[in-house]
C-alpha cells in the first residue's frame, strides 16, 4: 500500500485526511480548484476529482507524476513498482547471460552424473 500522507508531505503537497481518503489540490483543475478536490483513496480504489468527473483514474502512477511533475518512470521508481520494460538492456542481457550459464550448469551435471 502506498504511503500517500508520507509522499505527500516529503513533497511539501499540502493535504487533509478524511476517513479513507486524502484531498489534494486538483492538479488538473488547477486555478480552478480553490480547494482541495481531488481525492485519493488510502485503500487503493483509485483516485477522483469532485469537480470534475475526468480527473479521476486508477493509474498511481500517473497521479504522482503529475503531482510531482516527474515522469512516469520516476513515479513508477518512487512507488517501488519495478517494470521488466524499465530493465536497462545490460540488465537484461546480464539476466539472459546468467540464465544461459545456470542452463549450461545443470546440463553439465546431468552430464556428469550420467557419466
Ligand atoms: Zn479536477
């Protein structure tokens, strides 16, 4: 579960709790929101603006990022969602490489244990 009260104050988002959810100023009303519309479910439902019916999504995701204006993929990172698409290629080819040799061992004792 996200820790939305600590994200919001180590980013200086100014917020008010109520019962399972917390307010934040619509970012994407903006001046139009004199208060704080929109709000983001602490038990994971999502997240919705009361003044308008498109502001609204599932996406954490998407909501951090344009919270915080940061990208997608730092969203992603501050949530500790990890994406194998977000794997740099040398990870990548680092994984298939160790899951190459790892094959070679086990068909090597196969080998081994036949011989
Ligand atoms: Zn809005």
């Amino acid at each position: 579960m996200i820790d939305w009260i600590q994200l919001l104050s180590r980013n200086s988002i100014p917020y008010r709790e109520e019962r399972h959810n917390i307010y934040v100023h619509c970012i994407w009303c903006g001046a139009a929101d004199q208060g704080m519309h929109l709000g983001i479910s602490t038990r994971g439902a999502g997240w919705g603006c009361w003044r308008n019916k498109r502001h609204r999504g599932k996406s954490y995701i998407r909501l951090l990022a344009a919270l915080l204006r940061i990208s997608d993929a730092q969203a992603r990172a501050l949530l500790g969602i990890r994406g194998e698409a977000l794997l740099p290629d040398n990870d990548l080819r680092t994984r298939f490489s160790a899951v190459r040799s790892a094959d070679r061992c086990a068909r090597l004792r196969w080998v081994c244990a036949r011989a």
